[in-house]
C-alpha cells in the first residue's frame, strides 16, 4: 500500500511532502463505506452498457485459451474490458456473481478518485500546494456520494476514464523518466476506454513539457510515446487483424446496430433529444427514456436530413442555424448538471426536489468561489482544458448526465476544497444581491427542469408529470 501511495507523492521538490497515512485513510474510508453501501443496494443485476461491458471481456478467451488479440468489437476499446476479463477470472475463482466483482472493484476506484487523485490534484495547481485536508476530502466524497453513489454498482467506463485522465495530469507534473512514462500510460488508456478524451490530449502534453529544460523535453515526450504506445499497439493490432483499419484508435462504429460513426450518430440524436435516462424498473417499462426537443427536430425537417452524413453537413446545419442550434446546446447543459436520480438505470421515476435544490445551491456556491478566487495560474488552466474540453465536445450530443461527469465534480471540488466566499457575506449589499440571484437561479431551474419532464416521450407523459 505504501508503495502504490507514493506514487502520488512528487519527488525532486515539485511540491510539498504529503504524509501517505493521510491518503491511505480517505482511501480506506471512502472505499468501505461505498462497499457497504453497494453490496446490499438494490442494484443486484448488471444493465444494457453495464452487461455490454462484462459480456466483451469473454472475447478474450478462445479455444480454450487467452488471447489479447481474439478481441473484435469496433464500438468500444479493448483495455476496460480487459479490466474486466480480470474480474471474471476473480469471480469464477472465488466463486461470486459478477456484480459482486464489479462493486468491490469500483468501491476501491471511488476511494481512488475522491481520497487520492482528486484531491492531489487540486494540490498540484493551487497556489498554497496544500492537499486539502481529511475532512475536506471527504466531503468531496461525501457530496459525490449524494449524487453518483449508484453508479457505481455497473461496470461502465466513465469513473475509469476519468480516473485514468487524473493519473495522466497528475503524473504529467512530476519529475523524470516515470512520471512521463505513466503519463502516456495513463492518457492513452483514458482514451481507449472514452475516445471523446481524446479532446484532452494537447492540454496533458502541454503539461507535460512545461516548465521544463528544453534538453529534457525530447526524453520526456519520448517516454510519453513508449507509455502510449504500450497501450494503443494491441489495439491498432486488433484493428488491422480484425476490420482492416491502420489506426490505434477505437472505430467506434458497429455493423451489428447499423452505426457508421457513433459520434456522428449522437449528434443527429442530440438535435432531436434534449436527455436520455435509461429504465430496468416495472414502472416504466423501456430500455430508454427520450426527452424530445421540438427545436431540433424542427431543423432537421426543415433541412430534410433523416440521417448525417459527415461532420461537414452537420456543420453547415449549424451555421444556417445557429440560435436554435444554441439554444439545443445550452438546453443539454442545465439537462446534464440537472442530476434528477443517483443512478443510471431509473427503477422508478422519483426525482428528489431536496436533492436537486442542493445541487442548483452548490452550483451557486462554485460560482461564488470562482467570481471570489485568485486568477488560475497556466497548470490550473491546462488541467481546466483537458477536464473540460471533452464535456465541450459532448455538448451536441443526445445528453446523459454521466457525459458531464468531470464538470460536475468540478463543481462539488470548488465547494468542497475552495476557499470560503467570504466576500459575499462582509458586504449587506453584496450579500443581498446573492440572496436575489439564488432565488431566482433556484426557480428557474426548478422551472427548467420541470420543461424537461414534459418534454419526455408522449406515451411517459402522464406517468413522468404526475409525479412532479
């Protein structure tokens, strides 16, 4: 364990020394208690994406035998799966069921994310360098708790990528050979389990190279390439042997369910859907719940396109439309921040109003942080990019609150590690001001969100709005 912790620890002075018992504790704390809330939680089954994901880690095993190699889906990348290969020898040797496997496995990831390399990060680009301290991390994850808790009870790929994108900005500012050898390991697994990571590539390498001796740079960047390519040669190799096709990136595309190019596919659904939720409950009895968007579907008739045909024609349907086409993008924002249930498979329609007047406050109190904050420095800024840019990228797309995972906790990281926005509460005027702007961002979002709901797909109408 001390090992594995001192990998967070930066070597050569980059930043201050952290004590690892600190580390080590929020880790433990916030693995077990998300093990005992998983294990008995009412999620037993694994779902649509969830089963997807553990079904492909049995490609690796053929005649008889393993083999990286026998891996064959063109839609998602071979190493998450392969992650769960690991846990399907684990599960038949100890003999449990498969979601017993994958819950143990993402309570330790949480533990990971919210107690080590969050929190570690936030070290490496604030001013003081200080790690927050124990109570403050585990706030964080106290409030990721609240709002992400079920998901990890399936095996989906996003809290994996978005860990590995943390190691890779985290190992990006550290000294030596390793620290840009993990990089690029970490980076191009960030990748291949999310490709839309790979709107993060220049910001990390950016990061990488700066502040360093030019006589460096090369070793460093070429270190960076060996970690990479570790990673993305088995792919480039499945993708010759078994589709034709000379890249190292997942295709992303499926004979099987008629997708040419899936993020060209999601951009035609995000112009005719504001949010996407998926269903396993009796109560609503569909594998997907569509909230339509008049305003897109409006476009697409009036440009009489049934289907995309390249980035370039979907383009030019933004530039004929560009305040529509706004207005869609900034409607999937609020819907993916606007996290009505913990989970990403609804048993029932149930949405929290406590819950999601917590969230519509902690957005508030994240804007009062920044507006009362230093100016970033250039690695705040850089880390910013590569957290960001993909949620950018996501925007056109058919929205899934999981899509915005990094931005939201962003959010719950600047209420949990920033400083008090004092500022506000020293000024009467100031202070009511706020009280102003919080009560109308409360009912209008309320408001927002309530639209949504009626938006959903006219045969759930009824059974969705009742429960308003």
């Amino acid at each position: 364990m001390r090992t594995l912790l001192k990998a967070f620890l930066p070597p050569n002075g980059l930043a201050p020394r952290t004590n690892w018992r600190s580390v080590a504790l929020s880790w433990v704390l916030i693995s077990g208690v998300y093990a005992l809330y998983l294990l008995p939680s009412e999620y037993q089954h694994l779902h649509y994406d969830a089963e997807n994901y553990w079904q492909l880690s049995h490609k690796f095993y053929r005649d008889g035998r393993f083999s990286l190699l026998a891996y064959d889906d063109a839609m998602r990348g071979y190493t998450y799966p392969l992650v769960n290969f690991l846990c399907l020898a684990v599960r038949k040797a100890l003999d449990w069921r498969a979601v017993t496997v994958v819950k143990l496995l993402n309570s330790a990831l949480a533990g990971l994310l919210f107690g080590a390399v969050g929190p570690r990060l936030w070290q490496a680009v604030s001013p003081g360098k200080e790690l927050p301290s124990l109570s403050r991390r585990l706030l964080w994850a106290a409030l990721g708790f609240v709002f992400w808790r079920d998901y990890f009870n399936f095996s989906l790929s996003d809290y994996p990528a978005l860990l590995a994108l943390g190691m890779a900005l985290w190992q990006a500012q550290r000294a030596g050979w390793a620290a840009a050898l993990g990089t690029g390991l970490a980076l191009a697994l960030a990748v291949n389990v999310r490709p839309i990571y790979l709107a993060s590539v220049l910001p990390v390498l950016v990061l990488l190279v700066l502040g360093w001796p030019r006589r460096t740079l090369l070793g460093r960047l070429a270190w960076l390439g060996v970690g990479a390519a570790l990673v993305l040669a088995p792919q480039w190799l499945i993708n010759r042997q078994h589709f034709g096709a000379n890249t190292a990136l997942v295709l992303n595309e499926s004979k099987e369910l008629h997708i040419h190019h899936l993020y060209l596919q999601k951009l035609k659904w995000g112009l005719v859907h504001q949010k996407y939720e998926a269903s396993v409950g009796p109560g609503l009895p569909t594998g997907q719940l569509l909230f339509l968007d008049a305003d897109g579907a409006a476009v697409l008739a009036e440009e009489g396109i049934t289907e995309l045909a390249s980035p370039g024609q979907y383009l030019e349907l933004v530039l004929r439309h560009p305040g529509p086409v706004a207005l869609i993008y900034a409607r999937h924002l609020f819907a993916g921040l606007d996290i009505s249930h913990p989970t990403p498979y609804l048993h029932r329609w149930e949405p929290s109003p406590l819950r999601q007047a917590l969230n519509y406050t902690l957005w508030f109190w994240a804007a009062l942080v920044v507006i009362g904050g230093k100016r970033p420095g250039i690695r705040a800024m850089l880390l910013l990019a590569a957290l960001l840019l993909p949620c950018l990228a996501v925007l056109p797309m058919s929205m899934e609150v999981r899509f915005l995972l990094p931005l939201h906790l962003l959010l719950l990281a600047l209420v949990a590690f920033g400083e008090f926005p004092g500022w506000v509460f020293r000024d009467k005027r100031k202070l009511a001001l706020a009280g102003v702007l919080y009560g109308l961002l409360l009912w209008g979002c309320f408001t927002w969100s309530a639209s949504i709901v009626r938006a959903v797909e006219p045969r759930f109408q009824g059974k969705l709005v009742r429960t308003m």
